[in-house]
C-alpha cells in the first residue's frame, strides 16, 4: 500500500504543475499585445538629406517630385563614404514599399545588393526619354538606370520594391536629379 500513495503524490503533483504552467500561460497571454492592424508609418522628411546629399555626390541626385500625397517617404540616408550611395524608401498607398538607390559602386554589386538577388530581363521602359530595364526574380522587382545612360551622371540609379512594375515606373518618372 506504501507505492499507492506515492503514486498518487506524482500524479497529483503533476496535475498542479499543469495547473501552474497553464496559468501562467495564460496570464502572460492577457498581457501581450494582440493587434493585427498594420503598424502606423511615421513619415519622413528628407529635404535636409537631399540637400547635403546633392552637393556632395559627384552624379546628380534624384528625388521624386509630384509624387501623390498618400505616398510616405519612410527612410532616408546618404553615405558618402560608401560608393556615395543615396537611397530614399516609400511607403505607397496600397501598402508595399518602393525606394530609389544611386551609387557609384561597381553596377553589378549594387544592383544585386538592391534589388535583393534580381536578374535583368530583355524588358525595357522608355520614361522621360531614357531607357530602364526591367529586374524581376529577386526579393525585389526593379527598374535600373545603368550610370552610362543618357542623364544617369556616372551613377547607377535603380528603383526598387514590392510594388507593381507600375509603382515602379511612377516612381521613375517622378525623379528628379539635381
């Protein structure tokens, strides 16, 4: 009769313990924040980046203009000592992201690095009188501007994101070099 009992004190120690984890469990749960909306996009303003931007790169910079309102510029920046590379990332209105990268680096490199692992199609598109070729296959879809074209300046200017091939050309359009 002596192994009954022992029995019964696992069984019953094991049955609080069950107790204990599941009501831990679920207090942590009441605690954590459940919200499934999308995250709210804090805007930014990049004329300041822009300005030290055009008179340090030695290509000119471009920056959209007459972009619609409800495209939010979200990241920014320009580094020099990097291949003089100037990036400005958008948030589009139905809710993917599309950014424009420039840089002086060695084409293949920072278009790879750009797009996220993209490769060049035989698809071109005539914007503003110059001519970008279409990069699909990667994270990102990408219009690319090669730095001998006609306006590139010496920079290598891609426009990139999760956007439609019509979010990109919109973009493109819309820059602007200095």
């Amino acid at each position: 009769m002596a192994g009954t009992n022992g029995k019964q004190k696992t069984a019953r120690s094991m049955m609080f313990s069950l107790g204990v984890t599941l009501l831990a469990g679920g207090v942590m749960y009441l605690f954590i924040p459940h919200e499934d909306k999308e995250p709210v996009l804090k805007p930014v303003d990049y004329r300041v980046e822009l300005l030290t931007a055009r008179r340090a790169a030695p290509y000119p910079v471009a920056a959209p203009e007459g972009l619609p309102a409800d495209w939010k510029a979200t990241s920014v920046r320009y580094q020099g000592a990097e291949n003089d590379t100037w990036h400005l990332g958008f948030h589009t209105p139905d809710g993917e992201y599309v950014q424009v990268k420039q840089s002086t680096e060695k084409p293949s490199k920072f278009i790879d690095e750009a797009t996220k692992g993209a490769h060049a199609t035989k698809v071109t598109e005539r914007i503003d009188g110059r001519t970008w070729t279409r990069w699909t296959g990667g994270r990102y879809d990408a219009l690319v501007l090669p730095a001998d074209a006609k306006g590139a300046g010496g920079a290598t200017t891609v426009v990139a994101g999760t956007g439609s091939f019509a979010q990109l050309k919109q973009m493109a359009a819309a820059l602007k070099p200095a």
